[in-house]
C-alpha cells in the first residue's frame, strides 16, 4: 500500500497539472471503486489538493472534496493533450475526469481495494477523526512523540509506528527502515527503550519519511506516480533485502501479522 511518501510525492505533481482547473465531465468505468455520487463533481474547480494520511484530497469550489484511497495498487495517469484515454489501452481504468483546459486525469486500480468518493465538509471531518499526527508537521514535536510513546507502552515499537491512530503514513516499508536507522529490534517494547533511543526514532521517522519524498516513494510492486516509478528503493537497508548495508543477514519474521525484516546485529 502506498504511504506517505508516495502519495505525499503524487499530491505534488497533481498540485502542478490539476490545481485551479474545473472538472468538465466525469467517466466512472468501475462504480466499486469510483462511487455514482463522483458524477456530480462535474462544473466544479479544483481549488485544493493535499494530503492527509495515505489518502488524498481534492477540494472542489462548492465545498464537497473527492476522496481517494490507493490502497495497494491504485494510481493515477494525467494526460495534457485531447487524446482519451480508453479502456482497451488502460485495462484497469476505473475512471476519467476532464478537465477545463482538455486534460484528463484518469484514475487504475489492479486489484481495486481502493475509492474514489465525494463528500461534504462533515463527513470529511468524521473519515479523518481517528488519525493520529502527521510526522512532517509543526505538531509533530519530540514532545508529542514522547507523549504517545507513554500512552502505548507495552506495545512493539513496530506496531505503534504503523498504528494510524497514534502517527499517520508510516506503513510497513517505513517502519522498518526508521527502526533500522534508530537501531531497534521492531520486537522491542516501547517501555523498554531508553530516552536516547526514543529521540533517535524521533529524528529517524522525520528524516526518512523526507528522503522518501525526495526519491518520489519507493516502487517494489506496483506503485507508480505520475511520472513513472520511484527511487527509494535504492536506499532500502532491510525492507526487501538479504542483508543489511554493513553485509548482516537480514532475519525476517512475522510481526502483528505483518512481514518484517531487521538486522539481528544493528538493532538491538
């Protein structure tokens, strides 16, 4: 599933081709994944497009906001000419929308776990009510992330690092790159991990999530931005590897039902 840094890299190109452009009209090919209501999107600007979480935001003039969830193989493709995009060049399109100045932004979805859905202002709020901080924010402070390590700990550092209600955007690849990086065994419970260890974390989450972002995500399966795939892939120390950058063997078990690579010599 795409995280923060991917979808935080494709709001970024969508904020340079949609931005301020009005819907003219709306394809939806596959109604399990781009609700009817997405129709009426249709006549409305485009005045905000940002992030919160894995998901993405497009505001529209009249208040409403698209909503959109990746989840593990949604992507979208722009197209600045006339020239449609059709179902048989693009198999896994689920919908089209034009835009005023006759570019197309089209949304795939392979496996279609993902949404694309209009909501009003309230229902917006109620979708986002249980999402924790955003790592790359003001509020993000050492101090905050203190306070939520207290509240959880007896939990795995791993677990708590993906719990979308304490942190949002960190998923499994980023986890266990931030940890490895801290130098901490994903099985370590947070109450057993020093006050040094903790601000070590804290600077890692901050610094790998912007190195991400600067590689425009990480591509090991099927995410793609708008411009093709992304390079942090490059940079991954455990996540999909045999061994880590000193030559360790990398062990991987399963943890919270999740796959998990760490170096049994680096984190500790």
């Amino acid at each position: 599933m795409p995280e923060l840094p991917e979808v935080e890299t494709i709001i970024q190109q969508l904020q340079q081709k949609i931005l301020n452009k009005t819907i003219t009209g709306v394809d939806i090919l596959d109604d399990s994944v781009v609700q009817p209501s997405v129709v009426k999107a249709s006549g409305q600007e485009i005045t905000e497009v940002y992030r919160r979480a894995k998901m993405l935001i497009f505001k529209l003039k009249n208040g409403y906001s698209l909503l959109t969830s990746l989840r593990m193989t949604g992507h979208f493709r722009y197209n600045n000419s006339k020239l449609l995009h059709n179902k048989e060049n693009y198999p896994f399109t689920v919908g089209k929308f034009y835009l005023s100045d006759g570019s197309i932004l089209s949304h795939h979805s392979i496996r279609k776990f993902g949404f694309i859905k209009l909501l009003n202002k309230k229902e917006l709020e109620k979708e986002f009510a249980k999402l924790g901080v955003e790592p790359l924010s003001e509020e993000f402070t050492l101090a905050t992330f203190s306070h939520l390590l207290t509240n959880k700990k007896k939990s795995n550092v791993k677990g708590f690092l993906m719990d979308q209600s304490q942190i949002v955007g960190i998923g499994n690849i980023y986890a266990q790159e931030i940890l490895y990086h801290a130098r901490i065994d994903p099985r370590k419970r947070i109450i057993a991990i020093s006050p040094q260890k903790k601000e070590k974390i804290y600077h890692e989450i901050k610094r790998v999530l912007a190195l991400a972002i600067a590689k425009k995500g990480t591509t090991v399966e099927n995410y793609s931005n708008l411009e093709g795939s992304g390079h942090f892939q490059e940079e991954l120390a455990v996540y999909n590897q045999v061994n880590c950058p000193k030559n360790h063997p990398i062990t991987k078990i399963k943890l919270g039902g999740r796959g998990t690579s760490f170096c049994r010599k680096c984190q500790n």
